[in-house]
C-alpha cells in the first residue's frame, strides 16, 4: 500500500494524505473524495510507502493520469509561489490549471454543438454523452447521479480530450472555437466521383452534401475544403449524413485551426532586416545574455523591440529550446499574434483567457506530451504552462502594473515570478520597456541585471514634440472655450484633419462624468456596497459603481435637501468627451475605446480594425489606447488633462504617471513622420511634465529613486500588506489594532497603521490596511515565519471571528 500526498485546488492549508494501492507518480491527477461526498481531480505531490499505517486514512477513488500533467519543476515553481507570496498551494493549483484539468464536482459541463468523433466510446462516456446530448449543462455530481455512473471524471477527461465536451469557463462564452471540422473529398477523380453520385441515388441528404459541396468546389482546386457547419446549412444535410458520406469513403473529415484573436489581411513578411541600431542592441542583449541572467533593453517607443525579440526567439528555436513571450495584457496580444505566426507558424501557441478553457487545456496537454509548441505567447498565467526545456522569457512592456495579479490569491506578479521560473529553468530573461519599472532600472544601474539602451526610432524618425497647454492659465484668462479643450489643441486637430491624419485623445476616465453633486447642498451619490463616488454614464442613462459594478438610476432631485433638479454633473469622461468632439468636429468618424465599448472581444477589434485602416478619423480613450499599439497615420495625440494621473496617493502615481503620458505620447508619428503631442495641465512646471517633454526618462529617475529612499521606499525596502477586511466597521477597526500590536511586537516600528485605504469600503467590506516595512536584507523567510506566525495567533483570538485577512506581498 501506498500513500500519497496530495494538493486540491482549495483555498486550504498543507496536504492531504490518502491511500492508494499501487504508486502513483507526482504530477498526476487522482479523483479523491473530500468532504461529504464531493470529489475533486487532486495532484499528486508525493507518494510513498508508509513506515506504519496511520489510522483514518482514505483511499484515492481513481488515477486519473498515467503520464503526470504536471511537471516536477511546476511543482517546485508552485511551492515558490506560495512561500513567497504567502498563500495556500491549492490557490497557486487553482489558478494553474485550466478548468479542464482541475474536475472536480461542481465543475459545469455540457456537449459541444457539431461534436463529432469517429472513435468508439467506452460505455461510461456513451451513457455521460448521451445524458449531455439534450444541450443543457450539467455538473459533474449531476451526471453522477443522472446517468448512473458512479465516477464520471474520466469518462468526462476522456470526453474532453476527444473534443465532444466543454467545461467551465468556456460555458456561455461567444469566442469562436481555435479549430472548426472541416469537410474534403477523399478523391477528386472525376469516375469516382461519378460513381460515388450512382451509389448515393438512395441517400438524398448525402446526394445533395456531395452537390453542394462540387457547387462550391473551384474547378482544379483538389485541397478545396469547407466547414462541415457551412456545407449543413446550405445543403440541409445533418450531420448524419456527413457520417454516412466518411464511412463510403467520399468525405475525410479534418480539424482546421483557426486562430480567432488575429489581426487579418495585414501583410507582415517573415524576414525582416534590423536595422543598425537593432542589430548593435541584439549583439549587446547576446554578449549580456554570456554573463547575467536578466537583461533590461531599454527602448523607446517605435524603437522595434519587437524585431529584436523575433531574431532572439528564433535564436532559442534553433537551439532547441523553448521561449516564454509575455504581455501584460491579452488586448495586445493581437496585433503581436499576427506578426509572430508570419514568422513562427504552426510553432507559436497563444495562451489566455480569451481563448476557451478546452483550448488551453489543449496547449497545456501538447506542451506535456512535448509536441509543438516551441513560443507561447500570453499574459501572466502563462508562467504556469508545463515547460520542458525553457531557453528564454520576454516580458514586454514590463513596467505594466497590470502584471500583478490583484484578486484572488495568488497575488503574485507575473514578472517576477517569470524571472524565478526562468531560474528554475536555467532560462535567460529579457525585460522590454520604454518606460522601464524604477525598480528594474535600479538592478540594472548596479550590475544586477544587464542594460542595452535602444534611444533610436525605427527610421530615425524624431521623438513626439510635446507642447504644454496651461490650462490653468488658460481658465484664468478665460481664453478656455470648452471646459475640455484648449484653443491649442483643436487648432492643431484642424490641421492634422487639413493633411489627412489621425488623431488620438487620451483621457485616464471612462463614463461621462466621474460623480455627480447637488448644486445646493453638494451632496453626491455614491455606492451602497462600496465608498467610492458613482459615475455618470449618459449613453446608458445610469449611475454606475467601477469597484463593483453595481448600477443605480440617474437622479435629478436631491434626497439629501430635496432640492428639485439640483443634480448637476461634475468633471468629464471619455464619453463626455467623445459627445463635446461630435459637436465641435461634425462629420468626424469618432471612435471611443474604453472599458465600456470593449466588452466583447469583436468590439475591441473593429475599434483598432477600423482606426488602423482609416475608418475612423478619431480615437478617444482610456489608458487602453496608450500601450503598444502602433498605428501608421496618427500625427497627434491630445493628453486632456495630466494631471489627474499625478493626484493619487500611492508611492508609485509619479512613476504611473511618468510612463503613462510617455507611452502615450509614443503613439503619435509612427512612419516617416515626427509626431506631436498636446499636453494639458494645470502644473506646466512639474518636474515629471518637463521629463516627458524631453523624453528623458534618467531624469525622472534620478529624481524618483532619490525620493524612495528618502521616504523608505522600493527598491530600498521591501513592503507587504496586511489587509483586513469585515462587515461591522467598529469591530473591524478593533481587531486591525489589535493584530497591528502583535505585528509591532516582532517588527517593531516597521509596522504603519492600521489605516483606512482611500476606497475604504467595496462590495459591502469595510477595509483595514496594516503595513510592514522591510529592509532589503532581511530574510524573506524570517520574515513570513514572524508574519505567519503572528497571523495564527491572531486567528485564534476571538477578537478576529469573522474578519478575512490576507497578505498582499510587493503590492502594486
Ligand atoms: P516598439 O515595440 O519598440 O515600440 P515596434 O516593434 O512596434 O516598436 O516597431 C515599430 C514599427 O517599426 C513597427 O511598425 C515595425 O513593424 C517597424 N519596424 C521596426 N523595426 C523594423 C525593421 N528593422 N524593418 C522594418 N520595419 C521595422
Ligand atoms: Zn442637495
Ligand atoms: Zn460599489
């Protein structure tokens, strides 16, 4: 007998013991029972024969695998992830896992429309297929029950493999499937097919798929192929007479890939020289690459880092070796998809959660079964893949703040954490950036990390001008005629409209208008779960929370003085300005990029689609419009208002606000044409604003790192966050007071608080923030025990019944 150790994918601590009678290799999944009669897919962690038998031990219920899924440096990279970060492994395995690996009795599955198989099924997946043939979505305990199979995980695992099912988090999406069936003739031969015809006078379905699909075929075109889906709808055939068409050998039916998140039509070649200065960064990248592990190269924006990072890939590929492509974000993945498949074809794999959990489910399985897939290209979770041989990570746009995961744990940032997994994997790590992290632009000014500065554009091509706009100045004169606009900046969009081109506005605030206030008694809405101002959206005639989304009706009275029509609304949103651009530029083609006009995948694309083509003459957005994306005709970009990106209280709203506007500013005079920016702001003197206007990123780091370590600060200490959070605002103030006097007991006065965030409420929670210090050379592992420590204790006092606490480690 053996036991095994395994990791469910809960939020609990430690694992848990079971028995099985034969061993089981790490890395593979065992169906498990786990409280009153749910199971869950469990990974094993270890396995061993026991020196003496404990009592009360369970046996497994089934081996799910007989090759592991999970590899042992993804164990070994889990377990860091959870001692660093400070949570449980089941956190670290749920968020790993596509659902389609992680079964467990909750998960929802249901029958993929069109599925179609020519293997046999077991007896167990016929009774499960055909439970789920009504369409409807079942859980997996339901399917216990109601198609009488005692355990249906691997029946549904094999059913997930065959491509006939779904799970999870792929139900109710609309993303269009990675591979769609498509239909081809076995034999083009004229006589065969005459034959064939002969043969089918008794099958009318089956005639008229054969004639439809001759209709459609182009005369020569033998590999012509089309969807099974297409040929049903126009010859009304089902698809029982496809079948009957394979089976007399007349139709093959074939798997089509169809890569649903790229750009299309654009011409991108495969080959593409560098140009000097890429190629003297490439050289200095490979000779850094000889003695450090992580190198910086730090490029301006439109510099071509992209091309670099293409000649380094290929580089890894040909050695035989795996490389890790990382975006902050899936939105600019796309334009990058279309030029990395030019060049890497079938070899690139795209990974996030746009794509349907069967089909990432399909890139982990290849990747453990080691076929393809040389380049994964994806967002932060992409670190969790199973990586044989990983030769080089790429962490574009690697200042992003959106690579840290906020909500749930594990709360870890998605380039740090790439640069262990790469340690783990003796692999290179290349950090990408115009705007690079203060953080990393201090490891590599002390030799931590290597440094290759790319200053050039593609071309030559100048940086953006900036000209600064007071509108303070321009207020006080009264020479502001909108509210939004300087008379500068629309001079410069009738000129740009005058040649032809483009223009991009910038305004870091979806909705209308931020809040709405009572001219008479200046009171003004806000959520009932969270504290935090509701914003104004006109278009939907609504009031709406962003922290958690609730929605309230628009209001004219106040219920405050009761005053009637006194509502009036107060600032401005990229709706507002989008509504103030129609009036003042009629018969522009306006776009609006924002969190609101992007919800689904289609509408973020027709919106980049339609700007990179032309179709529209404007772009207003949100800091959606300011990363990566490169489009040829825009000469001017328009920053509304600077200033709100500074006002934050947050060690870090210089440095946001640095790489901001600078990313921004980027996106102006791409092709043979230096761009301008108009800036406005109501502190034309501030000693970022001057930064950006020369482009002189060292400036603006020299003044902030000094300023971090006055204030003690990243990179010269380390902070964690200890965040509590309860219904009962008294209760949660006294329990934060309390834990904050144990803390101080072990780290003294390197405690801050407890103190209220400035959103100190959300989704009905009251929040409580208790910082922790930490000088650089103290031992993470010192101080998490010391933390740790102190947590448990606190959890066994009364005081913290029903208060949550977690750890945010390095927050962002
Ligand atoms: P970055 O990521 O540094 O901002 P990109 O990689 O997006 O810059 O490159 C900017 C533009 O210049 C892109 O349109 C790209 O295709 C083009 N480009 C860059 N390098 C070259 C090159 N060597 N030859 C031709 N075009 C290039
Ligand atoms: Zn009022
Ligand atoms: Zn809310």
């Amino acid at each position: 007998m053996f036991y095994i150790d395994v990791i469910l994918p809960l939020p609990l601590a430690g694992l848990f013991t079971y028995s099985a009678p034969t061993a089981v290799e790490r890395g593979c999944r065992v169906i498990v029972q786990f409280g009153a009669k749910k199971f869950y897919s469990a990974i094993v962690a270890e396995c061993y024969e026991p020196k003496e038998p404990k009592p009360g031990i369970k046996e497994i219920t089934s081996v799910l695998d007989e090759q592991p899924v999970i590899l042992p440096s993804q164990l070994q990279f889990w377990d860091w992830i959870s001692i660093y970060y400070m949570c449980h492994l089941g956190e670290v395995c749920k968020a790993a896992l596509p659902a389609a690996l992680k079964l467990e009795s909750a998960t929802r599955v249901s029958v993929i429309e069109e599925a179609y198989c020519e293997e046999r099924l077991s007896p167990s997946e016929t009774k499960i297929f055909d439970l789920l043939s009504d369409g409807k979505i079942y859980d997996i305990a339901e399917i216990a029950r109601k198609a009488g199979v005692s355990n249906p995980i691997p029946g549904i695992r094999s059913l997930l493999e065959k491509g006939l099912i779904a799970a999870d988090e792929q139900l109710g999406s609309n993303f269009s499937p990675k591979s769609e069936t498509v239909v081809r003739l076995r034999t083009a031969n004229e006589e065969d097919l005459h034959a064939a015809m002969d043969q089918l006078r008794r099958a009318p379905k089956q005639l008229s798929a054969l004639t439809t699909f001759l209709s459609q075929m182009p005369t020569g075109a033998e590999a012509f192929s089309m969807p099974a889906k297409k040929l049903m709808e126009l010859s009304g055939a089902n698809a029982a007479a496809l079948k009957g068409l394979v089976e007399k050998n007349i139709f093959l039916l074939e798997k089509k890939e169809m890569y649903p998140l790229e750009g299309k039509g654009s011409e991108v070649s495969a080959d593409v020289q560098l140009n000097g200065h890429q190629q003297r960064a490439l050289a200095q990248i490979e000779e850094s690459f000889q003695e450090k592990n992580i190198t910086l190269l730090h490029g301006v924006t439109s510099s071509g880092k992209t091309e670099i990072y293409i000649k380094l890939i290929a580089e890894q590929l040909a050695a035989g070796k795996q490389v890790l492509y990382l975006l902050p974000e899936i939105a600019l993945t796309m334009q990058i998809t279309t030029r990395l498949r030019a060049v890497f074809g079938e070899r690139l794999a795209v990974y996030h959660s746009r794509f349907t959990d069967n089909e990432r489910a399909e890139v982990w399985n290849s990747m453990v079964k080691d076929k393809g897939c040389q380049v994964v290209l994806g967002v932060r979770s992409s670190i969790f893949l199973p990586f044989r041989n990983l030769g080089l990570v790429i962490v574009d746009e690697e200042h992003e703040a959106s690579y840290k995961q906020q909500d749930p744990a594990p709360r870890y940032h998605g380039r740090n954490a790439a640069i262990v997994l790469a340690s783990i994997h003796q692999a290179k790590v290349l950090l990408g950036t115009a705007t690079p992290a203060i953080e990393t632009y201090f490891n590599a000014m002390n030799g931590k990390y290597g440094l290759v500065e790319l200053h050039q554009r593609h071309e030559s091509l100048d940086m953006p001008l900036i000209q600064v706009v007071n509108t303070k100045e321009l207020r006080r004169k009264k020479i502001m005629k909108s509210a939004i606009f300087s008379p500068q900046l629309l001079a410069e969009m009738e000129r740009a409209f005058e040649k032809g081109e483009q223009v991009m506005l910038f305004r870091n605030r979806r909705g209308f208008a931020p809040y709405m206030e009572c001219k008479a008694c200046a009171w003004s809405p806000k959520c009932h779960n969270c504290d935090v101002s509701l914003t104004y959206h006109k278009y939907a005639n609504l009031l709406s929370c962003h922290y958690c989304g609730a929605t309230y009706p628009v209001l004219h009275d106040c219920p405050s003085c009761q005053s009637k029509d006194s509502m009036v609304v107060v600032g401005f949103g990229t709706e507002r300005v989008e509504e103030e651009i129609m009036e003042l530029f009629p018969g522009k083609r306006i776009a609006r990029m924002d969190l609101d006009t992007t919800r689904s995948k289609k509408s973020y694309e027709q919106i980049i689609d339609g700007f990179a083509k032309g179709k529209t003459d404007i772009l207003i957005g949100t800091q959606m419009i300011s990363k990566g994306l490169d489009f040829d005709k825009v000469s001017l970009v328009g920053i509304i208002q600077a200033d709100s990106l500074f006002n934050q209280p947050d060690f870090r709203a210089h440095e946001r606000g640095f790489q901001m506007l600078e990313q921004v500013s980027g996106r102006a005079g791409r092709k043979h044409k230096r761009g301008l920016v108009v800036l406005q702001t109501t502190n034309p003197d501030s000693q970022i604003i001057q930064a950006v206007c020369e482009h002189d990123y060292l400036r603006f780091y020299k003044k902030e790192i000094a300023e971090r370590e006055t204030f003690k600060y990243p990179p010269f200490y380390r902070i964690l966050h200890v965040i509590l959070r309860g219904k009962d605002r008294l209760k949660l103030g006294e329990s934060s007071e309390y834990l904050s006097v144990l803390l101080r007991r072990s780290f003294g006065n390197r405690v801050l608080g407890p103190i209220e965030p400035p959103v100190a409420k959300v989704q009905t929670l009251f929040i409580r923030r208790i910082i922790i210090k930490t000088e650089c050379n103290a031992s993470p592992s010192v101080v998490r025990e010391q933390l740790r420590n102190t947590l448990d204790y606190f959890n066994l006092q009364d005081i913290s019944k029903s208060i949550l606490v977690h750890v945010d480690v390095d927050p962002m």
